[in-house]
C-alpha cells in the first residue's frame, strides 16, 4: 500500500531543529500544523520564522521531561545528536552521551509523562557491516566505532521502549546525504566551501581532498526529510527503514563535479589528514521497504543538489 501524506494532529517537535536535517525537516513540515524547534542556541534566522523555538539541553533529563510535559507533542522527530563519524573518535564520550543518553532522556520523559507521541529516531547506515551489494535492513550490524555504537544504541533504546514501555517509535537509518547548510566537516561540503573561498581568492586554486575511492549512497537532505515524513506518517510502530538512494557514487566523482562548476582553474591534491580511521570502503542502501510501504523515491536530480550546495557556500564565502 503506498501511504499518502497528511497532516499531523497536534504540535509537532524537532529536536535539534537547527542543525542540517532538521532545519530542512522544520521547513519541509512548515504549513502542516505548529512546530516546535528544538535545541540548545538559539534559533537561526530561517527557523525562527517558521516554527516556535526552545533553548532545550537534551543531556538534561529534569528540563526535558519539564518541556515535554508542557508541550505535550503529538510527533516528535528526533534530528539532535552528534553527527560525525570522524569526530567521534577524539569525542567519543560526547558522541555517546548526544546520541545515546539524550535520547534515553526523551524517551524516558516520555514514559514517565504518559505521553503516547509518535517518536521518529534519525539512526544511520553506519551501523551495518560493510557490504558490496546495497544493504537491506536486516544484513548484518557491525559497529566500526564510537559513532556507530552510539547510533546502534540510541535506536536499540528506542526500539525497547517501544515494546517494553508501549512507545510508539519508528527508526529511519539514514545513508549519506547533503545539500545546502551542510557542515563543512562533511565531504560535499568541505570541497564545496573550499572552491568558494578559492573563486574569491582567499585560498590558493588548490583542492584539497581526503579518499577519494569511498563510494556512498548520497541523496539530498530535502528528499530524505520527505521520507522522515512520510515514515512518521504510515510506518508501523517498532520498524526500522533504510532512507537511501540504492545507488552509489566515489567521491572521486563528487569531487569531479564540484570543480567542473568552479569558476576558476583548480587542481586537486591529497591530504592524508583528511582520511579517516576505518573509512568503509561501500555502503549503498536498499530503499525498497521504504518505496513499498510509502512511495518515496528522491526528488531532486544530483546536478541541483551540487548547484544548491555550491551556491550556498559561494554566498557564506
């Protein structure tokens, strides 16, 4: 059955709501009832405008339970945690507690509040063992470090609060994406940032590059809040869905394309600095649950998201 999009009864919450995904979520879901933003700075310009914010700190377990019970939210999409894989390795206690206990604190407020909202857990695909054919969500789990042993337990959390204390949660294991805002601590990102400063000549016409040969399964971060959508609207309680495109391109290409849009002359030269411990040579998702039950396939054609991003960071520059 493919599910259809509708309106959500009641407010609904974004953790982390001014971060990468989630600042596309609240824009996405603008329009379809109140929203509420959450995190721990204050709101960016773009969210302010379109949704209600809250300076809430995850890690503190009084204040959320104090939050959730005056909202008393009808769907929560949980975007907050610590997001990069690299950085988890010198960050590996922050990386747990932003992903693990924060979540174990929302949950918990949950439970002990008896609020039945619906609670979507942005997970990722780095939790699977690595793989040359695109994954499917019941292939082997292999956690290659603190960020993936992070991911794993803030959804196992999830998914035992769900059969144990009869929350209602769904968990979206998301696989590589970019687009506009996107940290430059990402790939996309870094190189688009740097052919910005390099058109402006604020750095030499030098591009540099980490591993080159990874291949990973990039989709746009406004087609995977689409499909954080409509999961929150038709999946079935305690279900864990990839959000891919099942097709995968080496950041060779990536890289390729983004100075082939330079508006200068630049070449590219490898930075051993930028490698990254137990880099997974392929990971590509299989989407098909997530194409059954809803529909969704991406949107937006790579050129744009590349013309998007680079934009974006020529007008940061």
């Amino acid at each position: 059955m493919i599910a259809t999009r509708q309106a959500i009864e009641g407010p609904v919450l974004v953790t982390g709501a001014g971060g990468f995904a989630g600042s596309h979520l609240v824009e996405h879901l603008a329009g379809f009832g109140p929203v509420v933003g959450w995190g721990r700075s204050e709101a960016p310009p773009e969210i302010a405008a379109i949704a209600r914010w809250e300076r809430i700190d995850l890690l503190d377990r009084a204040a959320v339970r104090t939050a959730i019970g005056r909202l008393q939210p009808a769907a929560i999409f949980h975007c907050a945690g610590m997001p990069h894989v690299a950085h988890a390795w010198q960050q590996s206690a922050a990386t747990l507690a932003g992903n693990a206990l924060a979540t174990h604190h929302l949950l918990d407020a949950l439970h002990h509040l008896g609020n039945r909202a619906r609670v979507l857990i942005t997970g990722t695909s780095y939790v699977y063992a690595p793989a040359s054919q695109p994954i499917g969500e019941d292939d082997p789990i292999a956690l290659a470090g603190p960020y993936a042993l992070s991911k794993f337990a803030q959804e196992q959390l999830a998914l035992y609060a769900g059969r144990h204390d009869g929350l209602d949660v769904v968990v979206a294991r998301a696989f590589n994406h970019t687009g506009p805002r996107q940290q430059p601590s990402f790939v996309a990102p870094a190189m688009a940032r740097q052919i910005a400063l390099i058109e402006r000549g604020a750095l030499p016409p030098v591009l540099k590059v980490g591993n080159l040969d990874a291949t990973r399964d990039l989709t746009d971060v406004r087609d995977v809040v689409r499909a954080y959508q409509a999961l929150m609207t038709a999946a079935p309680p305690g279900s864990v869905y990839n959000v891919a495109s099942g097709s995968g391109r080496t950041v060779r290409s990536v890289v390729d394309a983004l100075v082939a849009r330079a508006r200068v002359p630049i070449t590219i030269e490898i930075d051993a600095s930028r490698f990254r411990p137990n880099d997974i040579p392929v990971l590509i998702g299989d989407p098909s649950r997530l194409r059954t039950l809803t529909g969704w396939a991406p949107a937006i054609p790579f050129d744009q998201t590349l013309d998007d991003l680079l934009d974006y960071w020529r007008a940061q520059a």
